[in-house]
C-alpha cells in the first residue's frame, strides 16, 4: 500500500489475517498502524496493509443512512450539501450532493472515503468499531 494515499487515523487491514488496524505513523516509505482488536496480536509473520473494501455495512458504521438504494450523510460542515453513496457493479461512488447538482468520486476503499470527507469538511469522519 503506497504510504501516500494514507493519513493519521485511516483505517486498514490486514491482508493476511483480516485484522483491522488504524495507521498510527507514516513516513515516505512506511507505515505503521495499531492492530485494532488486541487479541489478535501480534500479527502473523508475511502481514501486508490493504484497503478496506466500502461495503453497506462500513457507510452505515460511518453514519450513513440508507435510503432505497442509496446512502446519505449530512454534516454541519458540509453545510447545505450531503454526500451521497451510490452501488455500480460493485464499485461505490461518492458525490458531493446538493439540490441542483452534484459531483461523484469513485472510491473502493474506506481509507478514501475518510480522506474525502477530510478534505472537503476539515474534520475527521468517524467509523464506529
């Protein structure tokens, strides 16, 4: 996993045992993170970080309310916008949503989706464990 698509607090798991862990240090070359669930550790030798797959059940941990097919999540600092999450043929897109329009991003993997929502609201989103 390149270390440039992460930040402080992303979360992400292991590949080889499923473990979820939060990125607690990053440097150009490494990172590092705290294996979530401690009766887990420590890892098995060969572990490697991978994305966590955005599914129904991680939009709903991070507050998403689902509506039909959909999911929304309205913030204050959004404003008078929400971010709307939408299923293709097992790919997610993010959009931007607002009365008139809308803008989408497509993204596989919760660590994403936490970065968009830090980058549009300055606020971490937060996932219930």
């Amino acid at each position: 996993m390149n270390p440039t698509h992460l930040r402080i607090g992303n979360i992400v798991r292991d590949k080889v045992s499923g473990e979820w862990m939060r990125i607690t240090e990053l440097s150009e070359t490494t990172v590092y993170g705290t294996v979530i669930n401690r009766d887990k550790f420590p890892l098995s030798p060969g572990w490697e970080m991978e994305g966590v797959p955005i599914t129904p059940d991680v939009l709903v941990k991070c507050g998403f309310v689902k509506d039909g097919n959909e999911y929304y999540l309205g913030h204050k600092a959004l404003r008078d916008m929400d971010l709307k999450a939408s299923e293709y043929a097992g790919d997610w897109s993010i959009y931007l949503h607002k009365t008139n329009w809308q803008n989408s991003v497509r993204t596989f993997y919760l660590h994403s989706l936490m970065n968009l929502f830090f980058a549009l609201t300055g606020e971490e989103l937060n996932y219930s464990l």
